[in-house]
RNA sequence: GGCCCCAUCGUCUAGUGGCCAAGGACACCACCCUCUCAAGGUGGAGACACGGGUUCGAAUCCCGUUGGGGCUGCCA
C-alpha cells in the first residue's frame, strides 16, 4: 500500500462531538500508523452550517486530542465552483434529471407504494432545469451495489430498494451524497473511515463515483464504517440527551491523552490483557480489520478511572501545571475551562501551599475539576461549612466539644510540624474515649468545613497555628451557643 | 413499513473450530491497609440471546427466530 490519505469530514456543529473524536482518532491512528496523510474537511455544503465560527470548536478539540489535520481544513462551501462543473458532466452525461415535485407531492405519491420513497414520477418528464427543480440521480433498476467494508465485509444493496435520489437542490446548492464523493476523488482519498450511520448512503456514492468514472476513472477507497457510539439506552449519542461536545470534558477535567485512550477502547482493544496504553502503543497496534463490529457504550465511568490513573501517574510537577486552569486560571494567556473560576479570590492562592497540598489530591481525584473543592479552605478566609456534616458530626456528637477544646489547648504549646499535631491530635481523641479515625471529624469540619478531604495534618501544618486555633475557636462558640 | 447493520458478564472487550468447566478492565460486594475520603492489595458474584443444523468437536461456520440499532430530508 501506498501513503494512505484519509479525511475525518465532519459537518460544522460548533463543538467537536465524541463520536466524531472516536471516527477522527481511527483516521488519525490509521494514517499514523501507515505514515499517510490525514486530512480535515469540512462539510458544510448546507449554508445553515458554513458558519466558520462553527468550525472553531472542531479544531480546538482536535488540536487538544493531538490530531491536527495534515492537510486542510477544506471548507465544501469554498468548492462550489467544483461541484457546479460537476453537476453539469453529470447532467450531460444523463445521470440527472430534474424534478419539480414538492415534498408533499412525493409524500401523497408514494403512500400506497410498497419501496417508499421518491417513485421516478419525473424520470421521463424530460423537464428543464430551473429554479424550482431539483436534481435526481437516476439509479439503476436492476442489479445491486456491493460495499466492500474493511470492518463488515461485503454490503449489498439492490437498485431495486433504492430511490433516485436528489443530489443537486432547485437553489442549485450540492448535497453532501455528491459532494462528498467529489472531495473524496479530488483530494485522493484512499481510505473512508466513518461511522457506520453512513453506509445506507454509501451506495449511492458509489453510483455517482462510477458516473463519475465515465469521463475520468479515479481508484475507488477502501471503506470502513465504524460502530455507532451509544448511550445507556443503545441510541446513538444525541446532543440532547447527553454530553456530547469533547470540550465538556475537557472542561471537567479529563486529561488528553487519557480521553483519547479511552475512545480508542470503543470498538478496538489493544492486543493483550491491558487497556492503558500510550499513544505509541495505539498507532503500533491500532488495526482497522480488528474494529469490532458492535456499538458501545459511551461509559464516563470507566473514563473516570482511567483519567484518574493518568493523572496519578503525572510527576508532581506536571500535575500541578495540569491543574492550573483549575486553580489559577489566566484566561487571557491560555486555555481555561468554561465552566467557573474557583472559588477563592484569584490574589489569595498560594503556589508553595498549593505544591505542598499538590500529591496529597493528586492521588484522590479522577478529574481536575475535583481540586478546587479539595483545597478551597487553605484559600479562603472562613471555610465553607458542610452543614449536613457539621449537624452529624459535631452538633450532635457529644464528645465534639470536649475534642474541640482540648484540641486547642494541645495545638497551643506542641510543636507545629504534621508529626507533632497528628501525635498531639490523638493524644486528644483518645482521651476523649475514641480514636483518630472517627475523633478528627469535628477538627476537620472546624478547619476544612467538611468531614472529607485530604489527609488533615499536612494542611494544619501548613494553615498556621495561629489560623488553626482561630478556626477551632470559632467552631467551639458555635457548638457551646446552642 | 422498506433497506441495511449488529448480538460474549450490567458496561467496554479477549476469543477467528479443540489451549474456554470463557480471560481482562469499569462498575458492584467483602476483607486488608488506613487520620476522613480516595488510591492500592486480596477475594467474590457476574456472559457466549434462542432454536436448528455442519463437525469427532462450536462462543467461534451456516440457516432461522427473537432482540437491539442505523438509514429511509431539496440535513450530514
């Protein structure tokens, strides 16, 4: 095989969807893998969807995942001019004819027809074309069309099944079934790697490519047409069910490489017993005939792990420059999510506290997004008060108060390291009559605001004695005031 | 309705006629570890949709049934 050219052609939708992310990796790892080219068009012949603004998003979440097009993008709304040269060889040629029917008159004639569709009322009306006429392909009768699919082997269609379709719209405007084709031959695709929602249509492709042919024969691509991403009820992902726009994730927290990782799992598994693999690992073994040929399901949970083991293995370092846009976002010099600022006052963050408190949430989180809420108190002037957990776990355990106070009078003379105050800190509770486990609840909520988090010592430690013993105090006025 | 695709644990999958009394991962349950919560460790429960063939032998091949999905636009 020669340097493959394949093309990822989504329609522009303003966000990259993951299941396009899916079909765009597959295209990206085949052509990595082959050394070929991997080419980005965009699909836009209907004018609603050739806003470019659409097309931003596309690109970003592309260029986040690490797939940046070889070649392109190629806008089909730059290309009438091509498609308007080819349109007229198909006409000349008696591939088309024209149609003046409306929907409706269609509608009202096929009814009682047993192959619905358009039933070729116009095929032999010999009408002119105008600008109220669209375009049909005269398809065949007899015989069928075979696809050759890479993944599901030989697809037959008879003729007989299928309707002379519109490939041109009475404003004159291509529709994708024929421009499609056109790029494909133009830009020297060897490879249509697409969902599987496509290949119903592929026939018909293939009957404009062999018309096409007539005047100038173009080597047909391969095909291969992916599994369907599916939500928990076996649909294909919408847009108004579930999140679909790649940039949600990324937002939430989801690491790249991990995110990418995950979608490569959907429909291929790497030889072997793993799943984690790096991207190197992805192209070596990445193998189109081994795509499996069942829908699957979009699972965010197992995403979720799989993000979290990405980011326990980030170096320290790495990891808080990962968090960042979390943490300290600077939106005018970099990416920061859309999904908030944090919630403490931008001037108030502390990068050494922050790189201390660094590993201790590395290792608890699967998604970035989480951080914020694990560190917030070390940020803010009072801490944000779980009240659920505040009313278990102080308000109505009687031994709270007597922790609380004893703890302050301990915090007050032991030396202020995490060693000392742990070691001081169970002196407490075990005279209190428990043990640390449940006994550093009500210190927890004073200092923290809530019964969970990271390990308690460390950002005592790193608070301040004298912040510490504020807050103790402040919650012990509140239990004794009531 | 018509055409087309698909069918292994709840989920993603390994399995391409004997190595499968079906392996891994997520989720779930239990235990261990442990300052909370996670993480980690150990163990557990959990699947070849059904019915016919073919074959010495079928999760693997064929047919049918059932079930699911996609397409059926002058959207892509």
């Amino acid at each position: 095989m020669g340097a493959p050219r394949v093309r990822f052609a989504p329609s522009p939708t303003g966000y990259l969807h993951v299941g396009n992310a899916r079909t765009a990796l597959f295209n990206w790892l085949f052509a990595r893998k082959h050394n070929g080219v991997f080419v980005l068009r965009i699909e836009d012949t209907d004018e609603e969807r050739s806003r470019s603004s659409l097309v931003d998003g596309i690109l970003s979440g592309l260029s986040w995942l690490g797939m940046d097009p070889d070649e392109g993008p190629y806008r089909q709304s730059e290309r009438t001019d091509r498609y308007a040269e080819v349109v007229e060889q198909l006409w000349e040629d008696g591939y088309l004819y024209a149609c003046d029917c409306s929907r409706e008159d269609v509608l009202a004639r096929t009814r009682n027809n047993p192959t619905p569709g358009y039933d070729g009322y116009c095929r032999e009306r010999e009408l002119e074309r105008g600008p109220r006429t669209a375009l049909r392909f005269r398809t065949p009768d007899t015989g069928s069309t075979v696809v050759h699919d890479i993944i599901r082997g030989d697809v037959e269609f008879p003729h007989a099944a299928m309707e002379d379709f519109v490939c041109v719209k009475s404003t004159g405007q291509p529709l994708f079934v024929l421009a499609n084709v056109v790029d494909d031959r133009d830009t020297k695709i060897t490879h249509v790697i697409r969902g599987e929602d496509l290949l119903p249509t592929t026939p018909k492709g293939l009957l404009i490519w062999s018309a096409l042919d007539e005047r100038d024969s173009v080597p047909l691509p391969a095909f291969a047409h992916l599994p369907m991403l599916v939500n928990e009820q076996r649909k294909k992902l919408s847009k108004r069910r579930d999140q679909v726009a790649v940039e949600y994730y990324r937002d939430r927290g989801f690491l790249a490489e991990a995110f990418r990782n995950y979608l490569a799992l959907l429909g291929w598994s790497p030889p072997g017993d793993r799943e984690k693999v790096d991207v190197e690992t992805l192209i070596r073994e990445f193998r189109l005939e081994d795509v499996h040929r069942a829908g699957a399901f979009f699972d965010v949970k197992k995403l979720t792990h799989l993000n979290g083991e990405y980011i326990r293995e980030l170096s320290t370092a790495e990891f808080i420059d990962a968090v960042r846009p979390w943490v300290a976002p600077e939106p005018e010099r970099g990416w920061a999510p859309a999904t908030g600022t944090p919630p403490w006052p931008a001037e108030r963050f502390d990068e050494q506290i922050f790189a201390e408190m660094a590993p201790l949430v590395q290792e608890r989180i699967s998604v970035l997004s989480e951080v914020p809420s694990m560190v917030d108190f070390l940020f803010l002037d009072e801490p944000v008060i779980d009240e659920q957990a505040w009313s278990e776990r102080v308000a109505r355990d009687p031994r709270a108060q007597q922790i609380l106070r004893s703890a302050i009078e301990a915090y007050e003379h032991c030396d202020w390291d995490r060693t000392a105050i742990q070691a001081a800190t169970r002196a407490v509770v075990e005279m209190a009559g428990t043990n640390l486990s449940k006994g550093q609840a009500p210190i927890r909520l004073a200092v923290t605001g809530r019964a969970v988090g990271p390990p308690l010592f460390e950002p005592l430690e790193l608070l301040g004695r004298t912040e510490v013993l504020r807050r103790l105090r402040s919650a012990l006025s509140r239990v004794e005031a009531v």
